[in-house]
C-alpha cells in the first residue's frame, strides 16, 4: 500500500492506465504472499504440535521406565532384571533425544519466510536455548520430577499452535 502510494502521488497525473494496473498487480501479489505466509505458519504449527505431542509421549514413557520395577515381557524377563532397565532406560532416553531433536528443528524454523537471515523464528533463540537446558536436565535427571520444567514450556508451546492447527495446510 505504501508503494500504491508513492506510485500515485508521483504518476496519477502523467500515467493513470500503467498506475491501476501496478496497483493491481501489487495488490494481488500481497494477497498472495500474506496467504502463502499463513499457509506455512499453520503448517509449521501443525508440525510442531505433532512433534510436542511424541516428545511428552517419548517424556512419559521414560518417566515410566525410571519408575517400574519389572516388566511382564517374556523376551526381557531372561535378562537380569538390573541390565534389563539398563537397557530399557537407554532406549527410551534416545528416543526423548530423537523427538527432541525433531522438535527443536520446528522451533528454529523460521514462520513466515523459510530464509534464516530475514524470517521470523518460530521461537526466539534465548527461548529454545532455555527449553534445551530445561529437556537436557529432565533426560539426564534420574528423579521423576526433573522433566516438569520442561513439561510446563513444551504444554505453553501446545497452547500456542492450538489455534493454528491445519491438517489439511
């Protein structure tokens, strides 16, 4: 509109046919623009929503490993008991990495452009920063209640996308 504008003060006079057609067309390419940019932002919501929701699931189930004492399958029952949730320990606190990992590229994803030097980020540097701190502690934490931190920071980022959820974007 600015550009609209400047067009018209400086050409209405001299050129009005080329001024409503670049009126036109600038305004058609914003229409366009702004519906591609929130497209991506509900696609990006989208995703980021999914991916919270696998990372508190990964986050439960490795709460549940720290907390169990035993476990009724047949094929890890032959192990002693000690190894067997050493080993289930392991393989859940890599797959609250992976899911984090996943995760923590939608928090870096810029919204609005995809372009890292002039895009808006889905959230601020500082933030993801803090959140990495938060999820590192509850993953290497032994007590139950190490991951509530990060629980509370990744539900605010649930209440957040809510809204903008599109599975069809």
């Amino acid at each position: 509109m600015a550009v609209a504008a400047f067009l018209s003060a400086r050409f209405v006079s001299t050129y009005p046919a080329p001024l409503i057609s670049t009126v036109l067309t600038l305004t058609v390419a914003v229409a366009v623009v702004t519906h591609k940019t929130f497209a991506r932002a509900r696609k990006l919501c989208t995703q980021t929503h999914i991916d919270v929701l696998n990372l508190l699931r990964d986050m439960d189930r490795l709460d549940e490993v720290r907390g169990r004492s035993g476990t009724t399958s047949k094929a890890r029952a032959r192990r002693p008991a000690g190894r067997r949730r050493a080993a289930d320990h392991a393989a859940e606190v890599l797959a609250v990495r992976k899911s984090w990992d996943v995760l923590e590229l939608d928090l870096r994803t810029t919204v609005d452009t995809g372009y890292r030097w002039f895009g808006l980020p889905f959230l601020a540097k500082d933030t993801v920063e803090s959140l990495v701190g938060k999820v590192s502690a509850g993953i290497r934490s032994a007590e139950l209640a190490a991951s509530i931190p990060a629980r509370n920071g990744l539900h605010a980022i649930l209440s957040a996308c809510e809204a903008h959820i599109d599975v069809l974007a």
